[in-house]
C-alpha cells in the first residue's frame, strides 16, 4: 500500500515559463467548456469550499489573458465576474455562523457551502480566500474589466476585508495559514485604494499580523512558528504558510515576513527527511499539500540556501486543485498565480550548515523532535518511526517497562564533520523509575549510506533493550510505500522486531493497512478532519517495534546498545571505557565519546576519525 499524498518531490515539477503557459492552456479550455449561460465556473461536484472557486477560476483567466491576449477570454472574464458578483457575495447573516462581533453588519462575505446555515463555521477561511481571488483579478483588470464591473469588484473586495476585519473575530480557527493570507489579501488590496485608505489597509494589516499571528507564535524545536488549528506546526499547512508569507513578503517588502519566513523554512529544513518524508501536525498528519507550497518553499529555499523542494507533495495537485475525476478547481487558484509571477529558481543543495535538530549527509537523515529524541530515521530508502511501549514513544534504552526518553535538564549536543563522516552526539540526562539519574548518550554517525547509532548509559536494572524505532514506510523514487519490514539493520546484539501482542485502536501493528494517520486519528480526540492526530497518536500504547539488546562486551559501569541502519559487511563493534571516555570502534571508524560531564563548560566532547 502507498501513501498517497506520499509523492515525488515538489522540485522536480517543471517551472519554466512553457510549463506554466501549458497549464493556462489547459484551464482556459476546461473553463471555457465548463462556463455556463449565467457564466459559473464552478465544478459540478463542488458543494464545500465553494464560495470562491468560481472567482477563481476567473482570476486564472484573467492572468492568462494577460499573457496571451486571447480574444475568446474578456467575455468569459466579465460574464464570469457578474455571476460571482450577483450570486456569491453575501450580505445577509448566515444563520448559525458563532464568530460575528457585529450582527446584520452588511458587509460582504463568502460562504463556504451555499445553502444558509449548513456548515457556516468554514465562512471565515471562504471569505479569506474570495478576497485573494478578487485582489488578483483587480491585478490583471485593466484593459479587460469595465470601469463598472471593476469598481464594484473593488467595493466588494473591501467589504471582504472589512468583513474579515471588523465584523469578526479574527482567525477563528487559530489556522496561521488562513490569518496569514488574510494579511495578504490586505496588503494587495491596498494598492487599488486610494493612497491615503489604502495606506491605513496596508498598516492595518502588518498590525494584524504583529498582534495576531506573531504574538502567539508557538515554540517547537527551538522555533517560532505561526501556530496551527492549536499546534506549532502541520505538514500540510505549514508549507501553505510559507508561500505565504513569501507573498507578504514579495508584496510588502516588510522585513518581517522575510524574518519569519525564514525561521519557519529553517525549521522545515531540519524536520524535513533527506528523501522529503515528513509526517505530523495538529490537523492531518500525513495530508501534504502541492502546488500551493511552491512559492514558499522555493523563495525561502533560496533565501536560506537549502533544498527546501525536496519536499514531497500529493502530485494530484501538482499545478492546481482538482476534483476526484481531475477537473481543475479553483479554490487555491491564487497560488498558482503567484508561483507563475515569481521568477525565484530552486535551490536545489543542501545546506552546509549543522541544525541542532538535524542529522543529514548523502542518503541519510535523522529528524529530531524537541527532546533531541529521533522523529524520523532514514537509511537505506526505509523510513523509521518513534516506536511505542507502555504509552511512551521514541528511541531509547527501556528498563522495566520504562523508555529513558524524556530529559529531566538541559540537552547537549555535539555536531562533527571528518573524514567523509557526519556525526551528531545528544548527552540527555534522564530520570527512570527508580529516581536515579542517568546520563543517556546517544552517538549517530553517517558516511552517507549507512547509519550508526550507539547509546551508552550508565549500568541499569534488571534487563534493558534498546528501543530503536517502528520501520514505517520506504522510497520508491516517485512515492512511497508502506512496510513493516526494516532494511539492512543489524545490532551488535540480539535485534528483534517485535509486534503488538494486543489488537484494538491503541495498538498499531506497522504489518496491517491502516496508516499512521488513520491510526493518530482514531485516537484523537474530535471526528477526522478535526481532531489533532499528534495528540492522538501519544495515546498509542504500543507498536511494531526493533528491540535491541546490549552489548555483551560492554564495560562494566555501562549498558551499551550499537545498531546499524543501512548496508556493511559484519558488524562487530568494541567498546573500552578509558579516561578521555567511551572509546567506539566499528568497521568505518573510530570515536570517543566524552565524559558525560563535558568540558569547561558542559559540553559533549567528541573525537571522531575514519
């Protein structure tokens, strides 16, 4: 089975200019086709998120226009822009909507379906969405609208804003993505104003942002990002944010959005797996988004020198939305826009830079989560998971039951580049249940190809194994696929992969159908599509599991655990506890691990050499 938003890599979509005049060519047919007598551009299977797609469909048309000046478009421009005009702009309340300020305000809104009252909560990020298609035909007006049609457009496109601004709360949903193209819409709609309104617009946007998005960015990995549906970050719409706030940035010129921009491209960088997997987030768990992360991760990919379009996406959407049987849809048709408008090429190497939360050369990554414990482990095309035990998920040495995972003080880390090897040294002081304070340190070291992981620590009860991760998924090149099956790993002792021996919705067996994303969103706590699948998943009591156990030959005051992900010949490594420390010797290198003290200052020590 796949995961089928799993797909190729954004990067290798074609970006030239005959791409995207490919693209037009193929809207401005379908929509043709598809325009009806009163000039709706709606798919017929539209019934959610309906309330803008037909401006955007206009919009495109309007763009494509602009390029080709084809002569069959002004007409389906304008009958299409009255029917959005005279059918989808709203005035009156929609019954039931909870977020107004201003009751029978009068201001114009989009709902998200029509049918007054049916699911009036989606009204918010509906109307966002309306005001970025209107913004975007305003662009492209000129010579191709009526000076009529044009500034009704404008009264609307305000009133949108107005709507967004005043009459409501702002970002109900506590979605950033959907705040921050609101911020976006302001800032382009300020231009068709009159300087003066549009200035206070402009201003009032920035203020938005600063007090409403920035002021409550949420903390993860050392990062702040711009939260999202109540998390710190989704890899669905976090990717979205970061398109937008290029636009913001682009439009604006503000060195704000740029700032934070980059802090959140940053940040993806390092959860992002070399091969482009990522998984998690407070509203889907394994859902990417496509076309609609293009401009972002390619702007601050450049901007931050990184390969940010390693970044795998659902290739359904790969130039636009589309419904189930491919006809284009033009919720997000805004994106594609400012993608074709933005000339910025993908960055397409690494960055050279060490992240704290990173491990990556060649073929091989490990994401780190807050704690420095492993989110994703890739080697050998194989995807590893934190695995599960008594309601405890990551990698790490168990002890009757309990995962020395959880850090009881500071983290320290030691990155170090020799002699072809990448190695990354976490020194974690841990607590088990015995109240004793242990010093868990965890050496990764790569060529590239192959990964090892060592973890020493302090000599424990009873008898402990090594909980090295739940294999997941592995490449395909163009997709990626579910497995239970690890590649090419070893142990330096007995390895086992072990599976849940209980069944039910709190125990996931990596062997059956169901994804990660089924399985977090079974346990959370709202119906799919609502609930957080991160929460839900820390319900898993339990997982497909590798067991390792520790080293025979350790010395004698450690329990020591060494395995190896990827492919090599025997695997036999030593151990010697001297006084510069642990001394690690396997067949491509050396390395000493320092005293857990540290240095002067309390940093890890870490020697290394091939």
């Amino acid at each position: 089975m796949y995961l089928p938003r799993q797909l190729g890599p954004l990067h290798d979509l074609p970006d030239t200019p005959e791409a995207y005049d490919a693209v037009l060519s193929d809207v401005t047919e379908q929509a043709l086709a598809r325009l009806t007598p009163e000039g709706n551009l709606e798919h017929p299977d539209c019934v959610d998120d309906i309330g803008d797609t037909s401006l955007g469909i206009t919009s495109l048309l309007a763009f494509a226009w602009q390029r080709t000046k084809d002569d069959r478009l002004p007409e389906a421009v304008r009958r299409s822009l009255a029917f959005h005009l005279r059918e989808r702009v709203y005035t009156d309340d929609n019954p039931g909507y909870p977020n107004l300020k201003v009751r029978n305000s009068g201001l114009p809104y989009a709902r998200y379906t029509l049918a007054a009252g049916a699911h009036p909560i989606g009204d918010w990020p509906s109307t966002v969405w309306a005001l970025l298609q209107a913004v975007n035909v305003l662009d492209a007006a000129d010579g191709l609208v009526e000076d009529a049609q044009r500034a009704e457009l404008l009264d609307v496109a305000h009133g949108y804003w107005r709507w967004l601004t005043e009459a409501t709360f702002f970002n109900p949903q506590e979605a950033g993505n959907q705040a921050i193209g609101c911020v976006v819409g302001g800032l382009m709609l300020a231009g068709h104003l009159p300087p003066e309104e549009g200035e206070s617009v402009r201003a009032r946007a920035i203020e938005l942002y600063v007090e409403k998005i920035r002021a409550h960015r949420v903390a993860d990995r050392g990062a702040l990002l711009p939260p999202e549906h109540g998390g710190a970050y989704d890899n669905n719409y976090g990717p979205i944010s970061l398109s937008f706030l290029a636009q913001a940035h682009r439009v604006s010129g503000a060195d704000i959005f740029a700032e934070d921009g980059e802090a959140l491209a940053r940040y993806l960088d390092a959860r992002l797996t070399n091969g482009g997997f990522d998984n998690g987030g407070p509203r889907y768990s394994e859902q990417h988004s496509a076309f609609e992360s293009v401009l972002g991760l390619r702007y601050f990919g450049a901007r931050i020198g990184a390969d940010l379009g390693r970044y795998r996406a659902d290739s359904r959407w790969a130039r636009h939305a589309v419904k189930e049987d491919g006809g284009v849809d033009g919720h997000f048709a805004w994106m594609l826009v400012w993608q074709i408008q933005d000339t910025t090429r993908w960055h397409r190497e690494a960055s050279p830079t060490p992240a704290r939360h990173q491990l990556r050369a060649g073929t091989v990554s490990v994401a780190f989560d807050g704690r420095m414990t492993p989110a994703v482990v890739e080697a050998a095309g194989t995807y590893y998971l934190p695995a599960a035990v008594n309601r405890q998920h990551g990698f790490g040495p168990v002890v009757d039951g309990f995962l020395l995972c959880r850090p009881m003080g500071e983290v320290r880390v030691r990155d170090l580049r020799t002699d072809g090897l990448t190695a990354k040294l976490v020194t974690k002081p841990a607590v088990g249940r015995d109240h004793v304070l242990r010093h868990v340190r965890s050496l990764y070291v790569t060529d590239g190809t192959t990964l090892w992981m060592t973890v020493a620590v302090e000599r424990l009860p009873g008898a402990p194994y090594l909980l090295a991760g739940m294999p997941y998924a592995t490449d395909e090149g163009d997709r990626v696929r579910r497995t239970a099956d690890p590649a090419e790993v070893v142990a330096a002792a007995e390895l086992r992969l072990t599976h849940p021996e209980s069944q039910g919705v709190e125990h996931f067996d990596a062997r059956s159908e169901q994804t990660q994303e089924q399985a977090a969103f079974a346990l959370a706590a709202d119906p799919r599509g609502y609930g957080n699948p991160d929460e839900g998943w820390l319900h898993l009591v339990s997982s497909t599991a590798l067991e390792a156990e520790p080293v025979p030959d350790a010395p004698e005051d450690l329990h020591v655990f060494a395995v190896r992900y990827g492919p090599g010949g025997a695997f036999t490594p030593a151990f010697e506890h001297g006084t510069e420390g642990l001394t690690v010797r396997t067949e491509a290198f050396t390395a000493v691990i320092g005293d857990p003290a540290g240095d002067a200052h309390g940093e890890p020590e870490l020697t290394l050499h091939a």
